[in-house]
C-alpha cells in the first residue's frame, strides 16, 4: 500500500512540474535566436544613429547654402547639399527597413514562444483536472485503504488541495500568457504596418531625389553656368511669383467673402495641432512689412501685402505631421508657387494644406490620424529657406486649380491658423 502512496505522491509532483518543464524547454531552444536577433535590431539601431549624425552636417550646409543661395553657386551648392541630405535619408530608411524587418522576426518569434506556453499549461490544467476528478470518484473510504496509516490519508488529502489550489494559479498563468499573445500580435501588426509606410517614404525619398537632379540640370541649362543668366532668372522669378500669389488672392479671395460663419468650426486653441515645432516666421493676414509688400497682394491701402498661411520654419528634412484625423485629399506640385504640396480635409470640415515640402509622404485618399507623417520639411517651389507655408481652408470651399503659370494649385477660402493652433 505504501508503494501506492509513493506513486500518487510522484503524479502529482509530475503533474505541477510538467507545463512548467515544458515551457522552460522551448524557452532554452529560442533563446539564442531571441539573442541573436536583439544583437542584430541594436547594430542596426547604432546605425541609423551615425547615419543620422551625419545628416545633421548636411542640414547645417543647406542652411548656409540657401542663407546665401543668390548667387548661382551657391544655389548648385544648395541644391547639392539637398541630394546629399536625401542620399543620407534613403540610407535610414533602408536600414530602419532592415531593423523593423528583424524586429517583425522577433515578435513572431515571441509569439510561437508565447503559443507554446500557451499549449503547455492547457496540457498541465487538462491533466490536474483528470487526476482530481479520478480523486473525487473514488471516495474518502477508497483513498483511506490505499494508505497505510491515517497520517499518509490526510497528507494524501492535502496533496490534492494543494493541487487544486494550483490549478487555479495555472488558470490565472493562462490567462495571462493569453493577454501577452495578443499584446505579442498587435505589435507585430503595428510593425508590419510601420514596415509598409517605410517602403512608401522610400519610394518618396527617391524620387524627391530624382527631382532635386533634375532642378540642378535644369539650372545649369538655362543659366549655361553664367551669374549673370541666374541673376535675370531670379528677376524673373521675382515677377511670376508675385503674378502667383496675385492669381492665387483673386480666386480665394471671392471665397473667404462667401464664408458661412455657421459652418466654421468654433475657433479655439488646439483644435488643430502645429504642423512642426519651429519659428513662426510670417503671420497670416495683412502683413505690413517691406517683403509683404513687395511679393504679396496689396492690403490696407497698399500698406501691406496679404499673407494667406503661416509660414513655420525648422531645419530641412523635418517631418510634417497632420493637424488631425483626416484624408488626403489632394496632391500636387507649383514650381512658382507652393512646391510639393499635400491637403487633408477633416472631420470637422476644415482643410489644411502642407506645402514646400522636400518629401511628400502621402497619397490621394490615404487615412491619417493626428501626427502621422505627411512628408518632410523642404524649400521646393518658390522659397527662400526651409520652411512650411501652413493654410487653413474653411469647410467645404477647397479645390484645385491648374495654373497657366505654376501647375496644380490648392484654392480656398483661407482662415488664420492661429485661431486653430495651440502653439
């Protein structure tokens, strides 16, 4: 009888130990890769730091480049340190490629991990439960015969307490492998999508690169590298800008006239979030300065010149975020007026407009929520340095509009960001 004891006593130490034996042992098989691969997602993670250290220099060289960019040399040393700065930016992507690619290797690693697991405690519960429903079957009076003496019976007894109380911690042990592999799978959703729209700025990032090329050669064509061709080019740019932003006042201005005041979201701070940290270099409205008044529609009786966004500038290359939930709505490129451009319009009808970019991220109809990337921060179509002019369009009035002077155009009846913006 007392053999009979001994071999209850070892089902159920076999029985506590087994999920946890298990588990211990698929863990010591993927330990290694789990290392290898962390070891593989931090060298690519010092990577994309040095690479963007080295992108810093370049941010610094366009910066004194365009700070001095009226001349034709140093507009090519510009445009030079641009391609070099988007060289520099197809590189992190690549290996930001690289490291997300690892690290979705290494979460559906720790998901099968986590489904072993999972596995093990269900076999482990499975076979508690069968042993302590053989015990409740057999009854108080068998068990007292299968022990010698009273003292094995209650230990006996207390074996299978302890037994039951255990199962009822692998329950909660289950429950909470099962929470760990949906967390495990959601983010491995979250990277592949992460992975999607780093293919896209790549794709992005090049082509910007491809352009930047193609403006230099265009340059140095129209100019034959003489100062004094790019001298009559500025010049003449000077006037198309100014015909720009005069075609541009006349069409939104007869809108902004039109605006229903009910339609207008109630203006407050933070309805909208700022498109990028930087310096506020140019207000909306009626700006009474000499460069208003040189380059935009007269105002106040010829006092001022109207400034239909808000110019933000930051370093090259910083990313553009979206001011809400929205859609992309509208994309396009005016060489004389706003550059690589984007709209989104919003749930609560407002539309805003993200223009001089270096990279355009997005495309027509691409969903966005508040801070998602929409491109870079560049100094493309008519610009003298690195900024973003930011616009606001009252709900329902936003359109697009081919010009015969600088390709597709966004129009609207602009508000002032200011009434919309916490910053």
């Amino acid at each position: 009888m007392k053999k009979l004891s001994h071999f209850y006593k070892s089902r159920i130490l076999f029985l506590v130990l087994a999920g946890l034996l298990t588990a211990s042992f698929s863990l010591a098989e993927t330990m290694a890769d789990v290392s290898q691969l962390r070891s593989e997602i931090d060298r690519l993670e010092e990577q994309i730091q040095q690479l963007q250290k080295e992108q810093e220099q370049y941010k610094n060289n366009i910066f004194g480049a365009q700070a001095k960019a009226q001349t034709l040399q140093n507009q090519i040393n510009s445009l030079n340190n641009q391609i070099k700065y988007l060289e520099s930016q197809i590189k992190v992507t690549t290996v930001s490629i690289n490291k997300t690619s690892v690290e979705i290797n290494e979460t559906q690693g720790d998901i099968q991990t986590a489904e072993q697991k999972i596995e093990a405690q269900k076999r482990t519960i499975g076979q508690t439960l069968l042993f302590l429903d053989r015990q409740d079957k057999e009854g108080l009076l068998v068990t007292l015969l299968k022990n010698d003496s009273m003292s094995d019976f209650f230990r006996q007894v207390q074996y299978a307490n302890s037994l039951s109380e255990g199962l009822t911690d692998l329950v909660r042990e289950l429950e909470g492998a099962k929470k760990e592999l949906e967390s495990e799978k959601n983010q491995l959703e979250t990277k592949k999508e992460d992975l999607i729209v780093l293919k896209q700025r790549q794709a992005s990032e090049r082509a910007a690169v491809s352009g930047t090329k193609a403006e230099t050669s265009n340059l140095l064509k129209a100019t034959k590298g003489q100062e004094a061709e790019f001298q009559k080019m500025l010049t003449k740019s000077e006037e198309l800008e100014r015909q720009m932003n005069l075609e541009i006042f006349k069409l939104e201005d007869q809108l902004r006239k039109a605006i229903d005041p009910n339609s207008l979201p109630l203006a407050r701070p933070g309805v909208l979030s700022a498109p990028v940290q930087g310096r506020i270099s140019q207000g909306y409205g009626c700006l009474e300065t000499r460069w208003a008044r040189r380059y935009y529609p007269d105002c106040n009786n010829g006092k001022g010149g109207f400034h239909n966004g808000l110019d933000i500038a930051a370093s090259y290359g910083t990313p553009l975020r979206a001011a809400d939930d929205g859609t992309v709505i509208a994309i396009g490129n005016a060489p004389y007026a706003y550059g690589t451009w984007a709209a989104v319009e919003h749930s609560n009808g407002l539309v805003t407009a993200y223009t001089h970019m270096s990279i355009r991220s997005v495309s027509v109809g691409q969903q966005l929520r508040r801070g998602n990337v929409v491109g870079s921060m560049g100094s493309s179509g008519l610009s003298t340095g690195s900024h973003i002019h930011f616009m606001v369009y009252a709900p329902r009035t936003f359109t697009t509009k081919t010009s015969s002077i600088s390709g597709v155009l966004p129009i609207g009846a602009t508000l002032n960001p200011l009434d919309y913006l916490l910053i």
